[in-house]
C-alpha cells in the first residue's frame, strides 16, 4: 500500500511553531538570568558594597572560566594526539549493485575533537563550585596571623587561608587527568591503536607513551593530594575524643600520608620508565603497589595504632593533644589570658550571706525559654508580631552592670489576619517591627514576672530604679531581623513611612533606601525578577517607591 502523501507546508509549520517556542524559552531563561543579575547590582550598589559585589563576581566566574578553558584545551590536545592513530575515515555508499568509499575529510574530525572539548569545557567549567574563586581570593590576600600549631609548625593564617585552596585545585586536577586519560584509553581503543590480543594487552608506541605520561602525572597529583592531608588531618582527626587530632594521627597517619606520597611519587618514575622501555610488568607493578600501600599503611597500619596503643591507654596517650585542643579552644574564644587561681574550701568558716547576696545578684534567674514565652504571651499584642529568639548581655548602670534580657519584636507574615498583597509587601504595620523588649535577667517581681525595662507598643523605657540609659530607644522600627521575609516597597506618605516629627521619611534615615523603582523598564525587570505583576500595575507605586529584600 502505497504511503499518504506528506503535507510539506504542515511540516514547515511544524517546525516554525517549535523554532518559535525555542526561542521564547531562551529568551525567558535569559531574561530571568539578566533580570536576577540586575536586581543584584543595583541592591548591592545601594547599600554601597558595589565594589565587593564585583569583585566576587569576577573571581567565581573567572575561575570558572578558566577552569573550563583549561579542560577544553587539555582535551582537544589529548584528543589531537589520539587522532595521529587513526585513519582515514571511510564512509560507504551505495549505488544500486555499487558500492563506493568516501574518505571522511580531516577538518570534520577537527570540529568533531573540537566540539567535544567546548561541551566538556562548559560542563567542567559549570561544575566548578562557586567556592574555589572565593578561596583563591582569600589565599590572595592572606595574612599571616602569628600563631603557629604544635605538630607541623605551620602558622594558623595557612589553615585558614591556603590550605582550602590547594585542596580544592588538586582535587579538581586528579578529576581533570582521570577524565583525560579515560578519554584517551577509550579513544585508543577505538582506533584499534590500544587492543587486547594474545592474551595481553597491546599497544602502538605513540598510546602507550601517551597513556604512560597521563598515568604517572596522576600518580603525582595524587601524591600532592596525600601531602595536603597531612595539614588537612591537623583539622579533621580521627580521635575518638570529639574526633581532634590524636595520637594514632601523630604516631601513624602522619607518617602513613608521607610514606605513601614517596610511594606515588617513585610509582609515577615507575609509570614514566616502563612505558617508556615498553616494560608493562612495571607500570602494572607500580599501580598494584600504590593500591596494596594506601589499604596496608593509609588504613590497616594506623587502624592497629588505634586499637593496640591508643584503646588500652586512652587517656595517657591522647591527654598531650587534648591540651593542644583545648589551648587552641581558648585562644579561638579570646580566653588564653584568663586567670585560674584554686580557692580552698574551709567547711568550719562561717558563710556570710550578705556578701554571697552580692555576690551572686548579678547572675541570670531566667533561661531564655520562659522568657521567650513570657515576651510572647504579653508584648506581642497582636498576631502578626512575634519574637524569634532572647539574647542576654549586661550593660552598665549606677549600680554597676546589670544582666538584660532582649528580644526583637519582628512581625510575622503568617499572623496576618488579610494577607492580601499591599498588606504584605507595602503597609507600614505589617512589613516593619516594632522595637525590642527588655527585661532583668537576675530579678523577678512578686507576681513571677521578669521586671521590664523596655516594653508596649510603641516602646517605652522603664524610669526611676530600674532605669537603663544605655537602652534608650529613638528610632523602634525594625525593618530587617531574624526571621527571613518577604520583599517590601516603601512608599511614603497617607500616615505611614514618616519621620518622628510626622512629616515625609527621607530615604535611609527614616526606612532603607532600597533600590528607587524609577522609571517602567527598571519596574518591569524587578517584576520579572520575583515574578510579581503587582509591582507593574500598583497605582499606590510611584518612581521615587523604595523596594527592598533579603531582610
């Protein structure tokens, strides 16, 4: 039966309509992208950390670039090399009862290795994480900070700085090299350069150099891997006290990591010589021997340390490191300089409770769970105000230093009773806070209750005794806090956004100075940036309105 025709015209259209949507798609995808970059200059512009913003640009995706430039040129030339082993490519045609060979020309296979080298450069290059260019800026301008660690003797500022570093551009070249070698072995194969025959492998001299050289540089990226854990054990032990460095790391690993970084490295001469004398049983040996010392020394060797020497004498011998341990802690916590002094206990003296009074009257009676509930059940006063958590620090009075509870009244969107749109996102109740509230943490009332000293809407300050003057209040409205929220646009005017003497807020000194809405294209991009027709179409929005996020 012979076929129905094929409506040409249908089929052009076909293709016009998906052409049209791709399109589309990418202009959505990429107007999302520029309208996201967008929004993210101008926010960090006003709030004048511009420079930084650019800065951390340029590092991450520089680093990206490069990284995936380097892949993409490492590839190609590997794969240049791999096509010195093949052929002409012959494609067969068929003409009736004549069949005829075509050589496939050169510079296809050019485009070809090309082509593969961008797609695995843009996807090294995208996968690179956005860390690494973060790190490298730090290592850039790190510092030294004067303190040196007891075991390697390498200052702190190296640690801190460097050492994240380092490992992330080694790990990331182990990967490169792993992926160029199977590249090259799977592209060997298939121009028959690299078989299996006769029981053995076998290979022309251009792959097995080749393949040789890949697998010895691994080798040494490995071992340069080894030698960087060292330091990286240093932060990370394998103590069974809270896992710090300990006397199994000190007494086996560190010498296990060195030993087997000598071992990559005299495996990677061995790679190098027998490929180069086409002796297989020592490359074959120098790998079989780095795989048998990383099982016996990088893992049973310090795992019978631990069990042999440490768990029967655990406390002698890791007591040396939990000392580092905890001379380290201190000097993190800003506590080295603290004063132990022993006080011997006379149990016949007699206790004068006057002066134990004194002593303990400044110490908090409150734990931060009944405050928290306590602020909530009568400072909230309504449902779209909330407290997230209570700090406790001490400020000085008359009488000396006093320990105060606060906590941050911040409004809660989800108590909201009418979450309409302009509730959300423009009225001043519900998208700023109201104060804070405070109290004495060492002190309770007569009814139980924490004594306030900042409290009610609006705020008011507690006088007389129980007076803080470091607490005064001037400006209560909270507009960033804890608790992530939703974006806000301030518009001035109608009774809200105002300054203390009732008249108009000015921009940054009465609410943030956000990012001005200005004219329709810079509207439309921020609209598009969070999905939002509102801010468009709002007749309560005018150019000179204030958006702002990340709050």
């Amino acid at each position: 039966m012979a076929s129905p025709p094929i409506d040409l015209p249908d089929m052009r259209g076909g293709r016009l309509l998906l052409t049209i949507a791709i399109v589309i798609a990418v202009v959505v995808g990429l107007g999302r992208l520029a309208s996201n970059m967008y929004v993210e200059i101008l926010w960090h512009a006003q709030t004048g950390y511009g420079d930084v913003f650019w800065r951390r640009i340029l590092w991450q995706w520089g680093v990206r670039v490069v990284a995936g430039g380097l892949v993409g040129v490492l590839v190609f030339l590997n794969l240049r090399i791999v096509s010195e082993t093949l052929g002409g490519l012959q494609i067969k045609r068929r003409f009736g009862n004549l069949e005829i060979s075509e050589q496939l020309p050169k510079s296809y296979m050019l485009w070809g290795m090309a082509g593969t080298s961008v797609l695995l450069a843009l996807w090294f290059g995208a996968a690179v994480p956005q860390t690494l260019g973060w790190q490298i800026l730090l290592a850039r301008n790190a510092e030294a900070w004067g303190l040196v660690e007891p075991v390697l003797q390498h200052d702190v500022g190296f640690y801190v700085f460097w050492l994240p570093a380092l490992l992330s551009l080694v790990s990331f070249a182990l990967v490169v090299a792993f992926l160029v070698f199977t590249l090259a072995t799977a592209g060997y194969a298939a121009t028959g350069a690299l078989r299996w025959g006769r029981g053995r492998v076998e290979a022309q001299d251009l792959p097995r150099l080749h393949l040789g050289g890949l697998l010895g540089l691994f080798f040494v990226l490995l071992g340069v891997r080894l030698w960087l854990s060292r330091y990286e054990l240093i932060l990370d032990g394998t103590s069974a006290v809270s896992g710090i460095f300990g006397f199994a790391d000190a007494g086996a690993r560190l010498q296990a990591l060195q030993t087997l970084t000598i071992i990559c490295v005299v495996s990677a001469a061995g790679a190098f010589w027998g490929t180069w004398k086409n002796r297989g049983p020592v490359v074959l040996g120098s790998l079989l021997a780095m795989v048998l010392a990383l099982v016996v020394i990088g893992q049973v060797y310090p795992s019978l340390v631990q069990k042999l020497q440490v768990v029967p004498n655990e406390l002698a011998r890791e007591t040396p490191y939990i000392e580092y341990n905890l001379e380290f802690t201190r000097t993190g916590f800003g506590l080295h300089g603290m004063e132990r002094r022993p006080f011997e206990y006379e149990q016949d003296q007699a206790i004068d409770w006057p002066t134990v009074a004194r002593q303990f009257a400044g110490l908090p009676v409150w734990n931060r769970s009944p405050l928290l509930a306590t602020y909530k059940e009568l400072e909230a006063r309504f449902p779209y105000y909330d407290f997230r958590d209570v700090t406790i620090d001490r400020y000085e009075t008359a009488n000396g230093p006093v320990a105060v509870a606060m906590s941050v009244r911040q409004v809660e969107p989800r108590g909201i009773q009418d979450p309409n749109w302009q509730n959300v996102h423009l009225r001043e109740r519900f998208v700023e806070g109201v104060g804070v509230v405070a109290s004495l943490a060492s002190q309770r009332t007569s009814a139980g209750r924490p004594p306030m000293l900042i409290s009610g809407i609006p705020p008011e300050s507690a006088t007389g005794p129980l007076a803080v003057p470091a607490l005064s209040l001037e400006r209560p409205e909270i507009f960033f806090g804890t608790r992530a929220q939703d974006y806000a646009v301030v518009e001035p005017g109608a009774g809200q956004f105002l300054a203390p003497d009732s008249t108009l807020g000015v921009a940054g000194t009465d609410f943030p100075s956000g990012i001005p809405l200005g004219g329709w294209l810079r509207t439309a991009l921020i609209a598009w940036r969070f999905g939002e027709l509102n801010l468009i179409f709002s007749s309560e929005l005018t150019a000179d309105s204030r958006f702002f996020y990340r709050r």
